[in-house]
C-alpha cells in the first residue's frame, strides 16, 4: 500500500512538473520566473546547510528552469530542415547542448548525495596476507627507490607483507632485442633495480616479454606471488606510513569487497596550475573526482578501480583471470567486470599516497589522451548500461564515466557555432536577442549555481569549461579514431619529474594562439556589423557576447601552453619534524621544516648559533624515524644558508648512497599523511559564482598578455637566429 501510495505521488509529481515546464507564458514572466529561481537558489546556498532538504530544492528549482529551456530550445529555436546550411550547424549545436544536460542529469544522480567520509575499521586479529605490485617500465631508479622504500615502511606486519617492483623495463625482450645499445640499457636497468630491491627487502620481477602493458606485467605479479590482498601503486606514488591501517579492516567486514579505492594526492602542479600558477589557492582538478564524485559512486555501489592507491581481494581478481587487458584503461575496466559479477567496492575519501602529474602540457594532453580513448573502448566493448549484472544506477554510473570522455565535442561546438554567424550569417538558433536573454542567461546562471552546489569547493567557476577546453583540440582526433579503429590505441607511459629550463610555448601549443586570433577577429566583425546592421543589433550584440566568452577561455589557455621554467624535478611538502644536523661532527638541535625527495630545508633550533660553510659542504640529517630502520644518518650537502628574523636556515639536497638511506628519505617525506590533507583542506574554499567569474575574468587578461608576450618574445628570438651567419650556415648544411 505505501509503495502504491508512492508511487501515485511520483506520477502526479511527474504531471505538474511537465504541465509547468510546457506552460505558455510571456518572455517577461518567464524572465521574472527564472531571477526568482536563481534569487532562491542563491538565498539556498547562502542560508540554508549543504546537505539535505534545503540542497534537495535548490537542485529541483534548477532542474524545473533547465528542462524549461530544453522544451523551448527543442520546439522553438531549430533553423527549418529545408534550410540545409542552417539547419546542419544549429542541429549539431543542439545535439552538443542535449549532451550537456543530459550529463548535467546524470551528475546530479550520481552526486546529489554523496557518501560521507567512512570511518576506519581496526584490523582484525588474523590479518591478511598483503602483495604491493608496484608496476614500472621507464621511471628511473631514484623515483623507484622512493617509492619502494615507501611501500616497504608501511605499517603492517612484516611477515604479511612483501613488496614486488613489476619492472617491464628489463624484460627478456629488451635485454634482447636487435638494437645493442638498448639492450644493454635494459641488462644494466635489471642489475640496478634487482640490487635496490635486494638492499630495501623487496622482490624485483620480470618476465619475457612486453605483452598487455601494464595489465600483463600485473597479471605476472599475480602468477608469482600468494597474498590474500594486492595493492596496488604506481611507480610515482608512494604511500603513506598508514595506507594499509585505513584500507585493510574493510576487507574483514565485507566477504564481498573486492575494491577499496583512495583519491590520488599529487605533489605537484599540472600544467595548468603551474603555468597559471593556481596550485597554492585553488583545488585541483581532480579534487573535484576524488572529493566528490567518487563518493558520489561509492554510494551507488559504483566506485571504480583507478589504477593506484587501491587494495584488491585476490578471489575476486581470480574470477577475471587477473586484471583486464582489452581496453588500455585496465583499471575501469577490471573493476566493470568483477561489479557485473555481484562483487562490492567502497571508496575511502583519505588522501594516503603523494604522487606525480605531468609537467609539461605535451604530456598531460598524452595522458589525458590515454584515458579518453580507454574510456571509449570500454564503452564501445562493453557496452556498461547493458552490461549484465549490474544494477540500474550502477549502469547509469558507469554510462556517466564513459561519456563524460565525449566533452570535446560539445566544447568545440560552443566555441565554433557563434563564428556562423558572426562570419556567414547562418541562422543555428532561432531566436531574439530578447528569447536568447530571456531563456539562454537565465539556464546558464542556474547551471553554474547548480554546479557550485555540487562542487563549489573542490571546483571552482569556469575552470571546468577551461580545462575542456585545452583537452578538447587533442582529444577530439583521439577519440574519433577510436571510434573508427577501437583496438587501434596502445598504452603509453605519462612522463614524471621532467624539467623545464627555460620558458616557452609548448610544442603542441600553436592552434591556441591561432583560435585566439579568430576569435579576435570575430570580435571585431560583431562590432562592425552591430554598428551597420542596428535592425539586428539584439541578435549580433548576444552572438558577440557568446564569442566574447569564449575569447576569455581561449585567451587564459595562452597561458596555460606557455610554459613556466621549472628546473626543481622534485617537489615540497610541509614536514615540522624534530632533527639534528652534524656538521663537521658538532651535532645541532634543529628542525625539518619542509622537504621532498630531493633534499630539505633545515632550520637551526633557536638559539643555536649555524657554523660558517662552504657551499657543497657535506653534513648528516639525524631524525627518529616511525618504523624500525636502523641506526643510519642521511647523507647531506648544504647547498645555502638564509638569516632570518627566527634564525638560520639550511637548504640542503639528500646524498642517499644506501638502501637504508632511501628508507630514511621515504619516512621523513611521506609517513605523515595528514600533512597533505592539511594542504587540501586549506584550497577547498568556495569563492561563489560571483566571485569565482570575477577571478576567472581577471586570470584570463592577466594570462592572455602573459601568452601573447611569451609568442611575441619567441620570435624576436627566431628572427635573431636566422640573422646569425652560423645559424644559416647550419641550414645550408642540413
């Protein structure tokens, strides 16, 4: 009977709400209609908790404007179809707009109500076996010992647990191969790392030959080892002291589980964050994933394996023959498989590894490029929404992760479809400047409420449209060959740690500047033809308004493809750790303020007067380190000094010449794992809509003239250099 009842309240729910959304009404009382939505949303947002009843109405406020806009932009604005060189164009555009709200739809089911943070199981009596696979192919052996020696200072019992290096860099194939000089690189790369593991207690693994990239080399693990738990961990990312104490205990209390996942933590700045230079004040991007939307799937049963930083049951993995190797994007993939075969996941929203991004935005685009196109092979493979075993919102969640992957199209749509106009006069949206004002602003202020209600602090205004944006030139062509040839893409290894010596425009960054040019050029077209045709002003003023949007999107990305110098190859991280340093066998009372894996900076205990040094100096760090590593001091070299108010300051660069050196380094960077959510916490401030634009429009003038320089300042250097007789004489060579 209640269920009855129920479902008669939906059905007349459905009623008003679709009698409301097809109501014929004036422009001026839906204009009316739609500030007193957004002046609810905002007194909502402002007044009201984030959780809860008052986010449930403010969603559905937003909802009821946005599918008003659809029934009017569905049955009002289409170009006639016998107008073909309209009707093409604005139905593209409109088929990128429905995409648009319908991932908006998918989103607010997914994240509407997002599982709050879980709290930590204790470890049972017997605990379990656990294997940390830690997969490599060209990382080179500093960010491998690192990470090893990380893995290896995990609390846990030492009898339960073993470390294996998965090294598809020294197989028997490439230590092979026709080309000498290779492989002896690859003999020499299986001597240093069998070595390393020897010395750190961990196991080094091979095997013959390259096959199914890093799903195969894991698979390999899986052959050669027993524990009752893998963990997983990229070559970059090491984990906390205390990874497995939060994990662990979960696994006891489900039979079922076959995942839990944790967000990825990194560092260092992407390119975006660096050249834009954002990564101290706002969130990254993939907060906005980690922070929220994985919880957001974790309560639909939905969380997925990301390919690090997560825990797996063996029994689970045996059902699938180990980990998928059809797609390029093993992770998802894996983790689509054992959720159809009724196995559980949960997501433990604490952030337990430090890792890497790529610097440089040739190999972000790489990297982003690999999992556009593993996205879309699994979409197009396994189709997730038919996908039998899973539920209803576990289809639709994994329908949200694969098409999320097709915003380049949209993107491009919006940045193109206003030049119809502006240059060819084409008719794609059929409407007055007063209908698009009416209409158009109104559904565009209430999506960026909403999305600010979802993710207003881990993502802040406009940044999502911007970093579609630098993506969407690239990965448009890759997922079209997909799509084309959907066994055609290959896995590709991200480059870490790269150095940028000097600044630059990157390599892949010339359709940005001449987008820009267009965009500028359309600029001035829309204020010709607003000045000469004043009986279409509402229309060209709306349109050159649209381009002008664009124009700021497009004019930031400049600076994001011209590249900021970067020389450190390592990066920092708040420590405050108690420590002494010995300098020419006089022992200091000091204190490790920050640090990385290359080196720290080391204040003097107040009061304690520094020696006189030479740079280069060598010296000793002594700390008690959390787990049992020996008696060894760390190797130093003081590379600076600095006289402060509160003392004297050490910049010293780590020497590790032993295994246990590196333990020593792993354990004062990365045991404290509450420092890095400290760091996140203090960039998970919502701005507002308002603000957040405000800020927006500001960093994209600064960073369209930062990017228009750094052009102009490269070719005075190009034109200089074929002045230079030698430059010409070297062409003349060649």
């Amino acid at each position: 009977m209640r269920r009855a009842l129920i479902a008669v309240l939906w059905m007349l729910a459905s009623v008003v709400i679709v009698f409301l959304i097809t109501l014929p009404i004036s422009l001026q009382a839906h204009l009316i209609a739609g500030s007193i939505v957004v002046l609810a949303m905002i007194l909502l947002k402002t007044f009201g908790p984030p959780t809860g009843v008052f986010r449930v109405i403010a969603l559905a406020l937003g909802t009821a404007i946005v599918l008003r806009y659809v029934y009017w932009r569905t049955t009002s604005t289409l170009p006639p179809i016998n107008q073909i060189e309209d009707f093409i164009p604005g139905f593209m555009l409109y088929i990128a707009e429905m995409y648009s709200v319908f991932m908006l739809f998918l989103s607010l089911f997914v994240v509407s109500s997002p599982v709050p943070p879980r709290p930590t199981p204790p470890l049972p009596a017997n605990v379990p076996t656990v294997d940390v696979f830690i997969p490599t192919y060209n990382e080179d052996m500093a960010l491998l010992a690192n990470t090893v020696a990380a893995a290896k200072g995990m609390d846990y019992p030492a009898d339960k647990l073993t470390v294996w290096l998965l090294d598809d860099g020294g197989t028997d194939q490439k230590c092979n191969q026709d080309n000498a000089a290779k492989a002896l690189e690859a003999q020499q790369r299986r001597r240093e790392l069998s070595a390393l593991c020897e010395g750190l207690g961990a196991r080094y693994l091979t095997r013959a030959r390259n096959e199914h990239a890093k799903a195969g080399n894991m698979n390999n693990g899986l052959e050669h080892s027993t524990g009752d738990l893998v963990v997983v961990f990229d070559a970059d990312h090491a984990p906390a002291r205390t990874f497995l104490k939060e994990t662990v205990g979960h696994f006891a209390q489900d039979e079922n589980l076959f995942l839990v996942q944790t967000p990825h933590f990194f560092i260092n700045p992407d390119p975006l964050e660096r050249n834009l230079d954002t990564f101290d004040v706002m969130p990254s991007e993939n907060e906005m994933f980690y922070g929220i939307i994985q919880r957001g799937l974790d309560k639909w049963d939905a969380s997925f394996f990301c390919g690090s930083a997560a825990v797996l049951r063996r029994a689970a993995l045996k059902e699938t023959n180990g980990f998928s190797g059809v797609t390029i994007t093993e992770d998802c993939e894996t983790a689509l498989g054992l959720h159809s075969r009724g196995w559980r996941s949960i997501y433990v929203e604490k952030p337990l590894i430090a890792g890497l991004q790529p610097e440089s935005f040739a190999s972000f685009i790489g990297q982003r490029s690999r999992w556009a196109q593993g996205m879309m092979q699994i979409l197009i493979f396994h189709v997730p929404f038919f996908k039998r075993g899973l539920s209803l919102p576990q289809r639709l969640c994994y329908m949200s992760s694969m098409l999320f992957w097709l915003f380049p199209y949209p993107r491009l749509m919006f940045l193109v479809s206003p030049l119809f106009y502006l240059f060819f006069s084409l008719e794609v949206f059929n409407a007055s400047g007063a209908e698009f004002l009416a209409y158009t602003s109104t559904y565009m202020l209430v999506n960026l409420l909403m999305q600010n209600y979802l993710y207003g602090r881990y993502r802040w205004p406009w940044i999502s449209e911007l970093y579609e944006y630098i993506q969407s030139i690239y990965l448009l062509p890759a997922i079209l060959s997909v799509i084309a040839n959907p066994r055609k893409p290959t896995f590709n290894v991200t480059s870490k740690g790269e150095n940028i010596h000097e600044g630059h425009v990157s390599e892949i960054g010339r359709p940005f500047f001449i987008i820009f040019a267009v965009l500028v050029a359309a600029l001035i077209v829309s204020i010709y033809r607003a000045l000469t045709e004043p009986f279409n002003a509402d229309v060209i003023i709306v349109v050159g308004g649209w381009n002008v949007l664009n124009l700021l999107i497009a004019g930031c990305a400049l600076g994001v493809v011209s590249e900021r110098r970067n020389r450190r190859r390592t990066h920092r991280v708040n420590l405050q750790r108690r420590c002494e340093i010995i300098i020419d066998a006089i022992t200091y009372a000091a204190m490790v303020e920050d640090g990385s894996t290359g080196g720290a900076r080391i204040r003097l205990a107040e009061g304690v007067k520094g020696p006189d040094f030479e740079r280069g100096q060598q010296a000793q760090l002594r700390f008690t380190p959390h787990a049992d590593i020996g008696p060894d001091v760390l190797p130093l070299s003081i590379r600076n000094i600095e006289h402060d108010k509160d003392g004297v300051v050490f910049g010293c660069q780590f020497e590790p010449q032993t295994p246990t050196h590196y333990r020593l380094v792993a354990d004062l960077i990365f045991a404290n794992a509450d420092e890095w959510r400290k760091f996140q916490e203090s960039r998970r401030k919502n701005p507002g809509v308002l603000l957040g634009t405000l800020r927006f429009i500001r960093q994209a003038l600064y960073h369209t003239g930062r990017g228009l320089s750094y052009l102009v300042h490269l070719q005075r250097l190009w034109r200089e250099r074929r002045r230079n007789p030698l430059f010409a004489a070297a062409k003349r060579e060649s």
